[in-house]
C-alpha cells in the first residue's frame, strides 16, 4: 500500500473515535466525488452461519453500533457448535465533511429504505463523530469496469444489464431515482456474474419540491397549448434575444457527464425514474461500441450536440418541445434524420469500411440486433414512454428463458 494511503488511513483513525476497536482499516478502495471509501475488517462481527436473522434486526437499529462481543481469534466454533464463517469485510465510505447534513441524512435515509432489495448495497450502520459522519457497507468485492467491457459477450451483456436492472426496478418500485447511474456506482464481478447498486449520494424521491413540467400534460393538452401558442404560429425566432426577459429555468441537474438524459439537459423539472435508465442505455451503448466514456461532453450544450448528433434535429426538436423548449443549430454534423444505434456501433466498433461502398462488412449478429433493439427502448427520448425497468426485465434481451 502506498505511504500516502497509509498516511491518510492513520489520520482517518486518529480524527475518528474509537473506531479502532470496531474496525481494522485494510485499504482506500475509492475516492469519489463526495467521499473516501476504506475497505475494513469488522472486528465485532459475530461470524456464525446462522446470525443473519440477527444481524437483520441489527440494521434495522441503523444509527446505534451494535453492543456485540469482540471476535476472538482462532476460535473455529461458538459454544453451540455453529460453524464460524469467514471474517466479514466491510466498505466505510467516510462522507466529506463538505457535504450538507441534510444531504448526508437523504442518502442515509434512502439507504435505510432500500434495504433488503436485491441487488442494492445495504446499510449495515452509521456513526457520527462531530462532523465526520460514516457509514459502514458490507464489502463487494469487484472488477474496474474498464477491465472487462470489451471482452463482453452479449449473454455477458444479458447477465449483467439483468442485475442492474434488477437494483433499478427495487429501486424505483419505492419512488426513488439514484440519479448517477455509470459503470462506478454499480460494482460488477464477473466472475460472480453478479452486482449491486452503490452511491445513493445523489438519490432522491421522485417528484420533491418541483413545479410541474410540461411534459407531464397529456398529448390533447399539449396540442392544444401548442396551436394556441404565438410562438408556435410564427416558429422559432432566430437567433437569441439580446435582453433576454423569460424567467430562467432551474431543475436538478445532479449527475455525471455523458450519462445525463436529455429531459436533464432540457431542465425539465418534474424527472422521473426514467432518468436512470437512460443512464444504463449509456453503459450499454458504451459496451456496444467498445469505447469508454462513449460521450465525452465538457458541458450540458456539448452533451446535447453529442446526442443530437445520433439522435437528429427532428426528434431533439420534438424532445425539446415535450418540456416547453426550443432546439435550434446551425452545426452543420447535425443532420435531420440522425443515425440509426446499429451504425453508430459498427463504425465505433469499425466494423463498417468507413461508410465507402459495399456496406457494413460484418454486419451486426442477431443477439446484437436484439441488444440494440433493447437499447433503443431505453433511448426514447420521450420519457414517458421510455421502458421502466420493469418492462425491462420483460424484454426479450433481460427475460430468462423458460420463465
Ligand atoms: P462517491 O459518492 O464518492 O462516488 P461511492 O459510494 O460511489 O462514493 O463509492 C466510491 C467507490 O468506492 C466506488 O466506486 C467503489 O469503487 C468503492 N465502494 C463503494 N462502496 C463499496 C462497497 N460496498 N464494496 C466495495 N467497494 C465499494
Ligand atoms: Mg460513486
């Protein structure tokens, strides 16, 4: 381990108290944008076979560290006879101190409701110490998605968009949107062929404190504000107004570059869980194509041109229109029609001889048909009719067979 790590390990126990006696610092495994996450042993943990029961009421007792006996060392049995199990590890995601108590208490609190949903991190318990607070994780053991995207074989793909929307749907079937959906916030194995959902650090109940947004009105409502519209009737002005007098729109817009969905960028007000599954669409597309991060946008303009370039002008427009704005450019790439997720993908994948004549020279397989098929679904830039992730694991691409 690096001396810096060691360092900053040694301060971590040292600014925190007693935490010595209850956990065994092993590593940093992760420095995020909101905190450090240390991969510890947890000295008091009861290690039997049978205690899950018991360490289920433990949670539940969230915030009030278990009163449990130190784990005493060598001994391979209890004095019932049950069988110890291997020491337990845990990740302590040490919160910045930055943050805002009542941020750090949402995703506390959100953690705490999403327990025992499958494929989510639960939250074994929290400390507070002045103003450090943390909280204590099991441990997943996982590989750096960089690692193994590109050997991904489409049934890969199936196993692993099948746990990840598994998290999803537990996720939003109790209202909540997390937000910043990307590869680092779901810890893969793939060797385990298994993953949980992490990082709830961003995550809100749907529909909190916002003004409704336009795209929530119905299709007749929306025909009718729209022919009843000045601007409608004279088209988009050109050019942008040099005293600006509209009110500026404001709306959550926390997340990650590149994975934003455009409702996003379009500062619709009124986001739905169908935020993460555009988020997911992008780690698919990036598997796809083989090329990580697949958008590369320095702002939330550049990330609408990197969307509107694939998706065209005529259907950025009418996305736009759904949350009562505009989308106009003279950015001479952006065509009308856009191109279809199958091109994109052979040329990121070069697999088509630079568009020259002849055609894709290895066109797309049928299990990649049917990936792409499924991405298109979480792609539809009209939210509402983006698939849930319910209907996901319904689709033909997430459905196990035989079931
Ligand atoms: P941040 O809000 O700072 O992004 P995360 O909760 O995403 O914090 O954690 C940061 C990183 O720490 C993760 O990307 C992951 O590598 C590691 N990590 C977090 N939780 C766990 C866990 N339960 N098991 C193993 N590693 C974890
Ligand atoms: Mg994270």
């Amino acid at each position: 381990i690096d001396s810096s790590v060691l360092q900053d390990m040694d301060k971590f126990e040292a600014s925190f108290k007693d935490i010595k006696d209850r956990f065994r610092l092993i590593n940093r495994i992760g420095e995020g944008t909101f905190s450090t996450v240390y991969k510890a042993e947890d000295l008091l943990y009861e290690a039997y076979e049978n205690d899950w029961d018991i360490e289920e009421k433990e949670n539940a007792k969230w915030m009030t560290p278990p009163l449990k006996k130190r784990r005493t060392e060598g001994q391979e049995q209890d004095d019932y006879g049950r069988r110890r199990r291997r020491p337990r590890y845990v990740a302590i995601k040490k919160i910045y101190v930055t943050s805002s108590p009542a941020r750090i208490l949402n995703e506390l609190e959100l953690l705490n409701a999403l327990k025992g949903c499958d494929s989510v991190c639960p939250l074994i318990t929290a400390f507070r110490n002045t103003d450090q607070v943390v909280a204590v994780l099991p441990y997943f053991r996982h590989t750096d998605f960089r690692n193994y995207f590109r050997d991904m074989t489409v049934p890969d793909m199936q196993i692993y968009f099948r746990s990840l929307f598994t998290a999803l749907a537990a996720v939003h079937a109790k209202g909540i949107l997390h937000r910043d959906i990307k590869p680092t916030n779901f810890l893969y194995e793939p060797e385990k062929q298994r993953g949980v959902l992490v990082d709830f650090g961003l995550a809100e109940k749907e529909f909190t404190d916002s003004k409704p947004c336009l795209c929530t009105e119905s299709s007749a409502e929306r025909r009718r504000r729209v022919q009843s519209s000045i601007a409608a009737a004279m088209g988009p002005s050109s050019g942008y107004p040099r005293n600006d007098s509209r009110p500026s729109r404001r709306a959550n817009r926390a997340g990650t570059r590149g994975f934003r969905a455009p409702e996003v960028l379009f500062k619709c007000t009124e986001q739905t869980t169908k935020i993460d599954i555009w988020s997911a669409g992008v780690i698919l597309l990036t598997i796809l194509s083989r090329r990580f991060p697949f958008f590369n946008s320095a702002d939330d303009v550049e990330a609408m041109i990197e969307i509107a370039t694939i998706f065209g002008v005529r259907r950025m427009k009418a996305c736009a229109y759904l949350h009562g704005a505009c989308f106009e450019t003279s950015i001479p790439t952006i065509g009308q029609a856009g191109f279809s997720l199958e091109k994109i993908i052979l040329w990121s994948t070069c697999r088509n001889d630079g568009g020259k004549a002849g055609g894709p020279e290895i066109p797309l397989t049928e299990e990649e048909k049917l990936a792409v098929s499924f991405l298109e679904r979480c792609f539809d830039l009209d939210p509402r009719r983006r698939i849930s992730a319910e209907e996901a694991l319904q689709h033909p691409f997430l459905k196990v067979k035989g079931e």
